[in-house]
C-alpha cells in the first residue's frame, strides 16, 4: 500500500519543448488537473469570495494558512467543527501552508517582499525570536507570544485537516547572506525531519480520519550548489510532493535560474509547487520548468484595489479606478466569461470603486480568479496540443 493513500500524481503527458508536464492530482477531495493555480484562503475565507463562487469560477483548489487560523479562532475550534473543509464549506482540494512563510514575511521585514512583488507590511516585530526548537511570534491579535515547533505546525495542520500540508521552514530573506542561507536551510531540513516524524506519529491522518499528504520544501536561496543540496534533501526523504520556497532572486530572470537550479534535482516523478509566484509571466515560466501548481495572493489582493486582471495587456493589469473607465460601456475583458463581465460595465466597477462599495471588490475578485483558472486551463491545452507558444503570445505582452 502507498505511504500516502488517497493521494496520487499521475504525469499524463511531457511537453517535448520543455521540462513542462501535464499531471493529475488526486487527493481524498477530489483530483485537479496540473499544472495549476491555488487561490489563497489565508483565514479560511478567499476575501470576499463563497465557495459557490468559487465553483462558479471554476476554481479548482485554496490553501489556508497554519499561522493565521492558529490565533484565530484556534485550531481547536476549526477542529470541533469538524475541519476546515467542514468550517469554511469547501469541499475540494486544500493545502495548508506551515507558516514558514510569516517567520520570515512578518519577521526580517520587507525587502524580499518587494522582490516577489508582494506590498510590503508594517509587522517587522512580530517574528522575535528563531532557534533550533522553532519560532517564537507575537500574536497580531493580542499581543501575547506564540512558539511554533515543526510538530506544532503539523498538529494543527491535521487538526485544520487540509489535504495538503506542509512542514515547517524557515522562508529565508534575501538580503542575508549565503551563511545565513545554509544554516538556515540546513535548519529548515532538520525541521522537515521533525515534520516527517510528527505526521508519522499521527499515523498521517487528520484529526477528521483522513489522510493527509506533505511537501518537503527546498531552500538554498540564490546559491546553485545549496539549492542543490535542499533539493536533494527532499528527494531523499518519503515526502508526498516537493514546494520551492525561500527568495527567488532580485528579479524575474533570477527566478527562472533559481527554480530552474531546484528543478534540476527534485524528484521527478513528485508533484512541484512554487510557493507565492503568481504572475501571468512567471507561470509561463514556471511551467516550462516543470512547476506543477502555483499560489500568490497577488490575484486577490490587487482586485480589491482595483486591478482587473487581462490577457495581453501591458503590465497583464488594468487600473479600474483610471478615470478613462469612466463612461466606458464594455465589461473589463470581452473574452472573459466571468459573472462581473457577463453582467457590468468598466464604468459602474469605476463607479463602485471610487465610492469604496463592498460590491466592488467582489465583483474583481471574481474577474481575476475566473482569469486565473481560465489561463491554466489554456496553459493545460497548449501543453496537450503542443501550442504553448501561441498561448504565451495571447496572454503576455510583450514590445
Ligand atoms: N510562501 C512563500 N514562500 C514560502 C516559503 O519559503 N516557505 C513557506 N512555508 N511558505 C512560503
Ligand atoms: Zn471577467
């Protein structure tokens, strides 16, 4: 029987251009074919969103976050109601990050921030303190201190019982230096064992009696040869599926070679997620070197400022608080089928935003997840038919 049962990657078909591959992901909740995007949920809600409408956008996977759901309401809660699909009335497949992400997004500050493209946050003391045993925050609700343990991210990961879950790490800055980098990896890979054993003592099954799966992350920063080694780590040991994390580089050439440095070594035959890249651009990218899912906030977040995603367009954006939108009678994308284009104009999102209605952040919300599933599903029909080329051309603008 599989370590993982319930759980399969099924690589259906390799693009004979590039590392890029057509797979099946198949969880207790359902299988998702890859590549593909995962929206995020960080507190068990994508903001402004239901589930239905999710659905209705055809969206095919969330995640959530350990970090946040553990202050509030407590993994407990989410547990006694009978999980997170349960709580939050998803019932497809879900991943958890471990919070690895916030030790070092709320912790060292924002430089890397702006190098993935992600608005920078005011919480620079939350992290306080990182040693061998975990992390020590400090609560963004009360103030109070918290310490996270790799067996502590995985029991309340199996008491959020998502399908997908991920051992702890440290998400390593960039401008550290490459000492930082390798003890910190090196940590992240003792934490990762930690993990290993604490989802093997819960027998691999959530609080609910399900089974769970778990993503090894590769580290290493910018450097070849670490990359390398935290790769190899995670090919080594019975992880379900690997996750590249950790900085990416300076700017988007870097992370073609610093993804493409992790990819060399990851076990091939595992599903791969990069963790936060979300561009339209990067995903080309991504998946001409064989990353399988994606996730960022970017989608979600920029809608409610405003920002409506469309194909081909310069910046792959449109500012729909420009005053050119106005009086303009054509919906954000004529070639979106999404309920915001179906029903409405630019002129009244326009109008929405400028007078600061909920309605508005929804209505982008659901035009940019819609944009989001509709480009993997072209990226996935490019890969099968062999036009992934032409896909990148309709969808990325270039001079
Ligand atoms: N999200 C974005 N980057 C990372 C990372 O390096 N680790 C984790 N756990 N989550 C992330
Ligand atoms: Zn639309």
């Amino acid at each position: 029987m599989s370590r993982y049962p319930g759980f399969a990657f099924d690589i259906l078909h390799r693009d004979p251009a590039s590392q890029a591959r057509l797979g099946r992901l198949t969880t207790p909740h359902g299988a998702i074919e890859t590549p593909n995007f995962i929206f995020c949920g960080t507190k068990a809600t994508v903001k402004g969103v239901t589930p239905d409408q999710l659905r209705a956008e055809q969206t095919d996977i969330i995640l959530s976050n350990t970090y946040h759901l553990m202050i509030q309401p407590g993994a407990e809660v989410v547990a006694a109601m009978g999980g997170l699909h349960k709580f939050m009335g998803w019932d497809g497949p879900m991943l958890t990050d471990s919070g690895g992400y916030q030790i070092f997004a709320m912790g060292h500050g924002s430089v890397a921030d702006e190098v993935k493209g992600r608005r920078t946050t005011t919480r620079e003391k939350t992290l306080l303190k990182i040693t061998e045993e975990g992390a020590k925050f400090r609560s963004y609700m009360g103030g109070e201190h918290l310490f996270l343990t790799p067996e502590k991210s995985i029991d309340i990961q199996r008491k959020l019982g998502a399908d997908l879950i991920v051992q702890l790490d440290e998400c390593t800055p960039f401008h550290v230096d490459r000492n930082y980098t390798a003890r910190s990896m090196r940590m992240s890979h003792r934490w990762g064992d930690r993990s290993l054993a604490e989802f093997e003592r819960g027998g691999g099954l959530s609080a609910n009696g399900l089974p769970q799966a778990m993503y090894g992350i590769v580290q290493g920063g910018v450097y070849p040869d670490l990359r390398k080694e935290s790769a190899e780590y995670t090919k080594d040991r019975p992880f379900f599926a690997t996750a590249v994390g950790g900085s990416l580089g300076a700017h988007k050439e870097q992370m073609v070679e610093v993804v493409a440095m992790a990819m060399a070594h990851v076990h091939a035959e595992r599903p791969v997620h990069l963790l936060g890249i979300g561009g339209i651009v990067d995903i080309f990218a991504g998946v001409r070197l064989g990353i399988d899912t994606f996730d960022c906030v970017s989608p979600t977040r920029i809608a409610r400022h405003g920002w409506a995603l469309v194909p081909g367009v310069k910046g792959e954006r449109l500012n729909l608080r420009n005053g050119r939108f106005k009086s303009d009678p054509e919906p954000i994308d004529a070639s979106c089928g999404c309920y915001a284009c179906r029903k409405f104009s630019r002129a009244y999102l326009h109008h929405l935003l400028k007078a600061e209605e909920l309605l508005a952040m929804q209505l982008v919300s659901l035009h940019n997840i819609h944009t989001m599933n509709r480009l993997m599903r072209d990226v996935r029909e490019g890969l099968r038919t062999g036009t992934l080329d032409a896909v990148e051309q309709r969808w990325v603008w270039r001079e």
